[in-house]
C-alpha cells in the first residue's frame, strides 16, 4: 500500500464507524486518528463534498504536523434533490444521531415509490503531505443504491440499514465488513487515493 511510505499519517475523523472501515480498508498501514492528538473537529462550511473534505485534511495536518487523509461522505438522494448531501450527519440537527437521521430520510420519502427512491452514497479522500500543501491528492467514489421504506440490517453505520444494494439484493447493513469495504464508496475512493499517491510519489 502505498500509504507506506508515509512514517505515521493521520486520519482526520472522530466517526468510529468510518475510522473502523478505512482501518480495515488501509490493513497494511496503521493510520492514528486525530482524536489521539486531541484534535477538535474542523468546521464542515463547505457546500461541497471536496471542499469539507480539503477543510478536514488541512486542519488535520496543521495541528497533528503530519500527513493527513480525510474522508468527507454522505448520502445523495435524487427525490430529494441531493439532500441529505453534505449535511448527510447532521441531517436531523447539530447533534442528531445515526437513528433520528434515517428517521427523518424515511418522512421525507414518504408516500415515494420505488423508483423514484434513487440514492448514491459519495466519498471523496483527500491527502496532504502538510497543511500548506498545494496540490492535495483527491479521489473520489461512488455507489449506487435506493432508499427502502424500513430500516433492516445490523451492520455498518449511518444510513447503512435503508441503502438497498441492487447487485447484493440486500441492504448495506446487511452486507458483512469486508464486502461493504471491497464495493462501497469509500472503498473505491481509498483505492483510488491510493494508487494516486504512488503514481505522485513516482512521478
Ligand atoms: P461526514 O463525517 O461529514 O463525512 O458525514 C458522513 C455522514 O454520511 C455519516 O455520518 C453518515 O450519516 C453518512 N454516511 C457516509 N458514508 C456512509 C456509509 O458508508 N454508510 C452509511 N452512512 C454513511
């Protein structure tokens, strides 16, 4: 993996569940999460998926003094116009948790019939070799799915329990780690990040 030749890189997230699968994703190189530096969260004042994700790795490598990757992702629903989008977390309020933020998904789509409940959840990964870097390394992923009208599933996190995967005929939090790694959108994005760097490191 290409993160290897980076001594110590810094993940700029407090969600234990994205800290858990870009872990598991990135098995081969452990990467330190900012909350062991204390790091305080960036302010997400981005209306973009590359511009929070750039506002995250940036503060990440300034306080930590180390490289960086951030991950920003959320959910795009088409009925919805793109909500929830960038304020996928806080969907239900500053401070809403995972369970009233799909609760909330579910009432807006309410009465949407099924092929209408379009969604994709996005990831873009952005790397910095320091806080000032000018060129970060930015990757992004994509993957496609529709809303269910219930929650079911245990695993994963999020909007995990009503994102129906069409190519597995379940829902993401019905599918065990691994898979969800080898085909979400964070696991494309990571890959991609990946081979971005060597190619930078190469070049
Ligand atoms: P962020 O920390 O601003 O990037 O917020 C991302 C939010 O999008 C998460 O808190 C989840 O609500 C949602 N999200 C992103 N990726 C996933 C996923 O893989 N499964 C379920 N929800 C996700």
């Amino acid at each position: 993996m290409s993160f290897a030749t980076y001594q110590q890189v810094v993940l700029a997230s407090g969600n234990p569940g994205k800290i858990r699968e870009i872990q598991a994703i990135l098995a081969d190189h452990p990467i330190v999460p900012q909350s062991a530096f204390n790091v305080a969260d960036a302010e997400e004042t981005g209306t973009t998926f590359v511009e929070n994700a750039i506002l995250k790795a940036r503060n990440a490598a300034l306080h930590c003094k180390l490289p960086a990757i951030a991950d920003d992702s959320g959910l795009v629903v088409d009925a919805l116009n793109g909500a929830p989008g960038v304020i996928s977390a806080r969907y239900a309020g500053v401070g809403a948790g995972d369970r009233d933020n799909l609760d909330k998904l579910l009432r807006e789509l309410e009465g949407v019939p099924d092929e209408l409940r379009t969604a994709r959840f996005i990831c873009v990964m952005v790397f910095m070799e320091h806080a000032n870097d000018p060129c970060p390394v930015i990757a992004q992923g994509v993957w496609e799915g529709r809303i269910l009208d219930h929650a079911v599933g245990e695993n994963g996190f999020g909007y995990d329990p009503v994102f129906w995967v069409p190519e597995q005929g379940c829902a993401s939090a019905q599918l065990p780690a691994a898979l969800k790694n080898a085909l979400s959108h964070r696991g494309q994005a990571l890959k991609r990040l990946s081979a971005l760097i060597k190619a930078r490191k190469n070049g």
